[in-house]
C-alpha cells in the first residue's frame, strides 16, 4: 500500500497579504482548497492512505477533510508547537504503517511518476530518493547536482544566481531509518540537518522529471496557479 506524509503545517509568511484565514495548503485555489489538488495526484498515483501533518489552524484541515477523501484515508499528526520539517515529519511517521513513505510539501504540486521514484529508492537500497525538477532559474530553490547513477553530490544553498538547474522538487521517498537519530517531538529541518549535511556520507539519489511543477509560497506564483489549476476537478 502506497503511503504518503503531507506537510501541511506552515505559517505561510510570505503568503499572508493574500492568505490569511486558512494554513497555506488551503488556500483557495482554482475554486478548492490546494490540498485537494495534491490528494487527487496521490489519489490517481495509487496511494490510499495519507497522513496530514499539520499545526497552525490545524482545525481548519480536519474540518475541510475529515478522515476520508474520495478512496484515501487520512490521519492526523498535529504538532502543538513549531518542530520544523524534520520534526514534522518524525510526528507524521507515527501514524503510518510501512517501512518507506513518501513525503511531499503541501505548497508545491510537481507531477511525477511516483512508482519511479519509489523504484529507485528500492534499486538503490538508499534511505532517501528525491524528486527533481529542472527550472530556467534555480536561485530561490538552490539546486542539486548528481553523478552518472543518480547520486546526489552536491545541494547548492540559495543565492543569487540566475541559472538553469536542477531544483528538490519537494517529494522525497524515504526510509524511516534515516530518523532514527531524531527523538518524536524534537525541532529540526530536514533540508538542513539531513540533506545538507548527510548527503556526503549517505548514499542519496536524485530522480528528475519534467512534469508540471507550481509552488504556491510567494503571491504571484499563488495568482499562477489560480489560473493554471482553473477548471482541474
């Protein structure tokens, strides 16, 4: 059965001057709340269970979704305090079943081929695969290079460079070992204190893919998608 983790927890900062009653991954989009957007792509990639990690106006979710959306059951890991992605993610392992789950940011849709990226977590036998995506500038993401088998080695932070890369695209496909380090209830980033520091000594792979892609955490990309996503049921 395939499983997923949706973080759906943040603030939305930048998003508030037009966002402000609802977590960010309910923000109405193209007439429904994004997430409805992210559970249909789950939905028609074969998963049936996903677990909402959520914290800020959790309510608001669980009142939208309840504990079932059309043939997906869902869960709940709601964090009382901030604990950042990587703490959110540990909070949202607790409610799922199976050794590998997939995770995905609740303000990005990318659509890919989810059995690939499951496939090759599995070919690798490595603890995390990661969707990628190409884009004309990489700068607000920060990119990813990988070697001729679809290692990662190298994350490029953010900055101010204005070129063609590859960019984590925000799915990841991961093995809950890989957290075994991290206590249930403590405060991490996943990008920072996993990605960035372990890829080095840990075996992670890149997967890339060219479907559409749309993150809605800045207000024109926000307008984009209202427009884009116009008439998807």
């Amino acid at each position: 059965m395939f499983e997923a983790i949706i973080l759906a927890g943040g603030f939305g900062t930048r998003l508030r001057s037009v966002v402000s009653d609802v977590p960010k991954p309910m923000a109405p989009t193209a007439g429904r709340p994004f997430l409805c957007h992210l559970l249909d792509e789950l939905q028609s990639q074969g998963y049936r269970h996903v677990v909402l990690a959520t914290g800020y106006l959790h309510e608001k979710v669980q009142e939208q979704f309840g504990n079932r959306y059309n043939s997906i059951d869902i869960d709940y890991a709601v964090e009382h305090e901030p604990l950042g992605t990587g703490g959110a993610i540990v909070n949202g392992l607790q409610e799922c079943r199976e050794q590998k789950v997939t995770i995905l940011n609740g303000d990005t849709l990318f659509r890919i081929d989810h059995q690939k990226l499951i496939d090759t977590c599995n070919a690798k036998s490595s603890l995390l695969a990661i969707a990628l995506r190409r884009v004309d500038h990489s700068e607000r993401y920060g990119s990813v290079e990988t070697d001729r088998s679809g290692r990662i080695t190298v994350f490029r932070e953010k900055d101010n460079r204005r070129q063609q890369g590859y960019i984590n695209g925000g799915i990841y496909r991961l093995d809950r070992r890989l957290l075994d380090p991290f206590p249930l209830g403590q405060q991490f980033s996943f990008e920072k204190d996993i990605l960035q520091k372990d890829y080095t000594t840990m075996p992670f792979y890149g997967v890339k893919f060219d479907g559409y892609f749309i993150d809605i955490g800045v207000p024109e990309d926000y307008a984009r998608a209202q427009a884009e996503l116009n008439g998807e049921k």
